[in-house]
C-alpha cells in the first residue's frame, strides 16, 4: 500500500496522475463544446489536445482561415488555458 500511497501524492503535473488526467480532459470538452456551440463545420476533422500545464494543441483541417481563427480563438477564451499552439489547415477543395 505505501508505493501508492506515494503515487498519490505526486504532482498534479504528472501526466499519469488521475487528477490532471481528468483537468486537461475538462478543458479539451469545454473547448469542443464551445466549437459545437458556434457550428463549426469542420469540428470533426479538428483534434484538441490539453497537456497537464493548460497548453492546448489544435490539430486538423478547416474549411477556411475564419474557421481556423474562431477556433483559436475560442480555445484561448476557455478557462484554464495558458496557451494554444495550432496546427490546422486550410482545406484547398473548399
């Protein structure tokens, strides 16, 4: 019992560690709630990642550079996060 006992009482920081497992998947909802919300269209082909210190990544394909922009935006305005890195691109078919 004491190995988890010290488990417990490591960092919150620590990736493996339930509680920041369970933050960083609160903020990847909201922002994705947040996406449905204003109808994105392509919020299907966008991947949101949360790591333990509030960096979101946005990853994926959008229909325009609005689209890309609002979901920045909306991942920025989200509580919680530090920070927002994107990596979405712009659909040439549309």
């Amino acid at each position: 019992m004491a190995p988890l006992a010290a488990h417990a009482a490591d960092s919150e920081m620590d990736r493996g560690h339930p509680a920041a497992f369970v933050k960083d998947s609160v903020i990847t909802t909201k922002i994705k709630a947040k996406m449905a919300a204003e109808h994105l269209d392509s919020l299907k082909n966008i991947r949101v990642d949360t790591d333990a210190s509030g960096v979101v990544s946005l990853r994926g394909t959008v229909n325009s550079r609005e689209e890309a922009s609002k979901a920045v935006t909306i991942a920025r305005n989200t509580e919680g996060v530090r920070s927002v890195s994107s990596d979405l691109r712009v659909q040439k078919d549309r």
